[in-house]
C-alpha cells in the first residue's frame, strides 16, 4: 500500500553546534533510547530546525496544530542521508523537541535534538557539522489533513476545485498541513533539496496529478464550456465555468437540505397525529362524566347506608365509615350492605299489621312495643 509521503526542506542555519555539551536531564532521556548508558562526553548533540509554518516552494504551510503533533512523534526519529531508507544509513537520532515562535517574523518552528555517538565513524559528520557544510535537512512525514486555503475543504476532496499555486480572485491557492500522523525520518540533503524530478512520484504527486486531469483533463472543461453557452451563459474562463458548476452544487446541497428537513417535519407531524388518534381512541373508551358522577353517588350512598345499618345494629358508625371508605370494589361493597341488612332483618323482623289487638290480658298494645328497640 502506497504511503501519502511527503519531504520538505530546511536549512539549519546558524543552530548547528549551538550546544555540544550534554545536560543531565538530556542524557536521561538518551539512555531510555540506548542499550548501555552512555556519559556526556561520549555523545554529539545538536539542534535540527526541523520544518515550520511558512509558505514552502510547494505552496504548503505547516499549522500549528501539525507542527505540536510532530514535537510529540519526535523522539526516537532518526537522521538519515539522502532519505536513503538503510540501515547502514543511520546516522543520528532526535531525543526531544519543541515548537517554538521565531522572533523575525512571528512564525512558528520546529525545533529537535539530535545525539549520535563520538567514535571514528561519526567524527567526520560531527567535523562537517561544526564547519557548516551539512546544515540542510530535510523531514519525510505522512499528513492527516490538507486543507485549501481557498475554499477550506479537503484539498483532495470533491468539493475542492482549486489548485495549488494559482490565483482566485487575487488569492493564491496553496494547502495547509493541518495534521500529521507519522514521522518517518529526517536527512541531510544537498542544496538544493533532492530533486523531485527523475524520482519516483509519491502518492501525493499522484493524487496531484488525478485531481488536475479530473478538473482540466481530456476534453472535459471544453465539453462544459459548450454545455453553459448553450444555456445562454457567458463564460470567461475555465475558473469561471467550474465557478457556475460549484454554485450549481451548492444550491442543490440547500435544497436537498430543505427537503430532509421538510421530510423531518412530517414524520414529526405523522407521530403527533398517530398520539392524538390514540388519544381519542382512549377517550371513547372511557365513561362521560355523567355516568362517571353518578358512578361516585352510587359509592356514597351504599356506603352511608351500610354505616346506618351498622347503628341499627349498635356498631360504631364512625369507625364503620372509616373502614368502608377504604372499599373501592363495588361488588364487595355490595355484598357487605347485604350481609348488614340480613343481620338487621334478623335483629328487627317485620310486624304485622295488627299487631297489639292479641295482647295478653292486662296489657295494652302500646306496651307490647318497645321503642328503644328502633333508636339509633
């Protein structure tokens, strides 16, 4: 699988051999990363400008964002010649780095330490180093994110239809590297930087070229120009035809914006509808108010004549309205009054009419009656 590879170039300047002497928290670091301890005086270290935010001959520009992300994948990267992928190549390896503000013009840059070994191999390098003469670097990473600086979408992406180093409106076009996921290596280089021309393309001079066929290969622009001239609109340049098409998309984005919104509410308006069906449904079901009242009157007066008979029978009708008050069954209600009625029938049996006319000698009708018998 091909790799989004990609170099650029940087002079170190004056940073090289700023500092030779190694400080004790350094060497800590370098120890983690070696198979012995080393001491201070056996290593080589030194600055590496790195990249930074300014606009570079292949109009890109690091964020600050990529150039944090490359300060945490720093350690343990190594140094290189040539970006010959060799082992036998490896020359130097970075311990720590920071992202700093340059003084001149307020950029952002990407400062690492690198240490190698002073032995008989490394002497030469340490001497070119130190004399100037290797003081070009280059950084080989993988990016995760290329932006337009014209349109702010993916560079790559559909939506883009800019290309890098052209104007637009009086702006030029180059990306932002506004993501980086691996970094690979870092070489000391020639001036200038290797040649791209005569090396194999990486994958983003490849995608490079499919987005310029795609957008001015083959006869595709003029197919285009035609087709808007036949609709009565004036085209000046290729830019200006791909600007009309870019407008097209755009309002048949709103529009099918409009339409799932549109969609939206009525699925919205469909379930409150379903809720409000349901809700009536419910509410047929259920009894009108006026057998519903008459329901609770019918309650009262079972239960207020159930506490009556419970008097005639000399039970406490205060606690017997407390406790049927507690019954909500109907049927149980109605079988409580006619265990309470059976019992005052019982209690208080029904005279005959001509009752008293039969008494026994010496007493009077009245006095057969005993009227304490109905008190309540």
């Amino acid at each position: 699988m091909e790799k989004t590879l990609v170099r650029k170039s940087m002079i170190m300047k004056g940073l090289v051999g700023v500092a030779k002497s190694v400080s004790e928290s350094d060497l800590q670091i370098i120890n983690t990363m070696t198979r012995r301890e080393f001491k201070a005086d056996e290593l080589y270290v030194f600055p590496v400008l790195c990249c930074d935010s300014r606009l570079d001959r292949d109009q890109d520009r690091f964020t600050k964002d990529a150039l944090d992300q490359m300060a945490t994948l720093a350690k343990g990267v190594t140094g290189i010649f040539d970006h010959s992928w060799s082992a036998l190549g490896q020359t130097a390896r970075t311990f720590k780095a920071e992202v700093r503000q340059a003084q001149d013009d307020n950029e952002f840059e990407l400062l690492a330490w690198a240490y190698m070994p002073i032995n008989e191999k490394t002497q030469p390098i340490i001497d070119a180093i130190d004399a100037g003469i290797l003081k070009e670097v280059s950084v080989g990473f993988a990016y995760s994110g290329l932006q337009c600086s014209v349109c702010k979408q993916s560079y790559f992406g559909s939506d883009c239809m800019h290309i890098r180093g052209r104007e637009y409106d009086g702006q030029k076009c180059f990306t932002w590297i506004t993501g980086v996921k691996e970094w690979y290596e870092w070489s000391f280089v020639a001036v200038p930087a290797q040649p791209r021309a005569g090396v194999e393309k990486s994958f983003r001079d490849k995608q490079e070229d499919e987005k310029l066929k795609s957008l001015e290969g083959g006869n595709e622009v003029e197919k285009l120009h035609e087709y808007l001239k036949s609709l009565g609109l004036e085209v000046k340049d290729d830019d200006h035809a791909l600007s009309i098409v870019k407008e097209w998309k755009e309002n048949a984005d709103a529009v099918k914006g409009v339409a799932d919104e549109l969609a939206a509410t009525k699925g919205t308006l469909t379930e409150a509808q379903n809720k409000l069906q349901a809700a009536e449904d419910k509410l047929k079901e259920a009894p009108d108010s006026a057998m519903a009242a008459a329901g609770l009157k019918f309650f009262d007066e079972t239960r207020n004549e159930i506490v009556r008979l419970g008097g005639l029978l000399g039970e406490s009708t205060k606690s017997l309205e407390i406790i049927m008050k507690g019954v909500t069954d109907i049927d149980s209600l109605l079988e409580v009054k006619k265990d309470y009625e059976e019992r005052v029938n019982e209690k208080f049996p029904l005279a005959p009419q001509t009752k008293g006319t039969t008494s026994e000698p010496g007493k009077s009708a009245e006095a057969e009656i005993n009227l304490k018998d109905y008190m309540v």
